[in-house]
C-alpha cells in the first residue's frame, strides 16, 4: 500500500486562498476555514476555483495544502516578523494572542511583516493536541 504525500481533503464549506484550516468534525476527509482558538492542520494553496470562483474551494471541491515547512498565508491583522502565528476566526494569521509561553493554537512564525489583506510567508510550526504547555 502507498501513501500520497499530498492529503486527500476536500471542503466542508467555502474556503478561501491562503487560509489555514481545519479539521471538520462532521465527515471524514474534510475541511474547513479554521476559527479562532483551534487547532490547525496546514494552509490552502494560493489557487481558485475554476468556473469563475475567487475562492480555493466550495463545498465538496478537492482542497490543496502547501506542502514544506514555509508557506504563504493572508494576514488578519498587523503581524511583526518574528511574531507567532495563530487564526482568527476567518482562518487568517494573526498575531498570537496568548502572552508568556505559545499557546495550543499557535501555528507558526512569521518570516515577515505584513498587515490585514497581505500574504507573508510563514514557517509553519503547528502544536498538537497532546502539546504539553507546562
């Protein structure tokens, strides 16, 4: 038995370019845009839709990760590079909001700065849920 590197997900809803995701706890092998406070699995592709879409993905449509460890992600907000990295509620980066230690959510680090609507590049560095914080 082989295994694809590339997961074979597809889109519980509509999911936009460059935004970090989630797993979908209703159906197997799907996805959503991740909210804020979860833990996150990767970051769509850059791509849209065909059939005149601006989206990555609607509902049941194939949906493609980054694969590596830098990925390009759209800001939610004011990022510093250097800063650690979580979703808002719309599946974009922003800064984490956690002070002292990374939290769960945390899922990577910004490799440049960048404001609301921008795309930066960022290493991703996902916490697990057995993450021990202690």
């Amino acid at each position: 038995m082989t295994h694809s590197i590339q997961p074979n997900l597809e889109a519980g809803g509509t999911i936009r370019p460059y935004r970090i995701i989630k797993v979908s706890t209703s159906a197997d092998n799907q996805c959503l845009e991740s909210d804020a406070n979860e833990l996150s699995i990767g970051v769509v592709a850059g791509s849209t839709r065909q059939f005149d879409s601006a989206n990555h993905a609607e509902d049941g449509d194939h949906v493609t990760l980054q694969m590596g460890s830098i990925v390009n992600v759209e800001c939610g907000g004011s990022i510093t590079r250097g800063n650690s990295i979580e979703s808002d509620a719309d599946g974009k980066a922003v800064a984490e909001t956690a002070s002292g230690t990374l939290n769960r959510h945390t899922c990577g680090i910004a490799l440049e700065s960048g404001s609301s609507g921008e795309i930066i590049r960022m290493l991703w560095r996902p916490k697990t849920a057995r993450h021990d914080l202690s």
